[in-house]
C-alpha cells in the first residue's frame, strides 16, 4: 500500500526502487510476473511495486532485507489484512456522527 504522506520517502527514493526491482530481475518477487507484461494469472499489464517488508516502521528503512518487489496483485495481497482495517476505521468514523444523532433521537 503506496504511503500517502510522500515525504516520508527519502528524496532517492526513484533510484532506490529502480534498483530494487533491477536487483529482482524486474519480476515479482512471489509469482515471478514480468514487469510491462501481461500476468500470467490474471492478464493485466504488470506495474511492479517495490514493498516495504516492515510496513510500521515506514519508508525511512531502506535496506535490501526490508524491500521487496511486487506486482499489483502480490502487492495487494499482502496488504490486504491493512486495507480492512483501514477501512474498518473509515466506516466508524464515518458512521460515529449519524450513530451520535440516532442516539440522541432514543433518549428524546
């Protein structure tokens, strides 16, 4: 899951992620997808990713043994436990002020 606040990202961080996907072989790490080229499972063109292994600890680690080189249907598997979560926490914050008002209506 790219990191929205771009500023985290170190001012290299082009070159770091073409050399990671260089040092992969510009394939996908997990199902060996080529990048520019159509997936071998589900047909669309492959864009790889380069992954942070370590999500938590944010864009600042850099190093080989944190990254990994994903396509997008790697990429979004392994997110997936996160992208619930985040959209768990959407919802409740989303649905707090008409829980509020609902609330407020029943004591009326």
């Amino acid at each position: 899951m790219p990191i929205k606040d771009k500023s985290k990202y170190p001012p290299d961080w082009k070159f770091i992620s073409l050399r990671e996907r260089h040092r992969a072989g510009n394939k996908c790490e997990l199902c060996q997808a080529t990048n520019h080229q159509a997936h071998p499972i589900t047909g669309s063109k492959v864009i790889l990713t380069v992954h942070h292994i370590q999500y938590l600890e944010g864009p600042e680690n850099n190093a080989y043994p944190n990254l990994i080189v994903l396509c997008q249907r790697c990429h979004n598997r392994l997110d997936l436990g996160m992208r619930i979560r985040n959209a768990r926490e959407t919802r409740k914050t989303k649905t707090a002020p008409l829980d509020n008002l609902l609330n407020i209506k029943k004591l009326s």
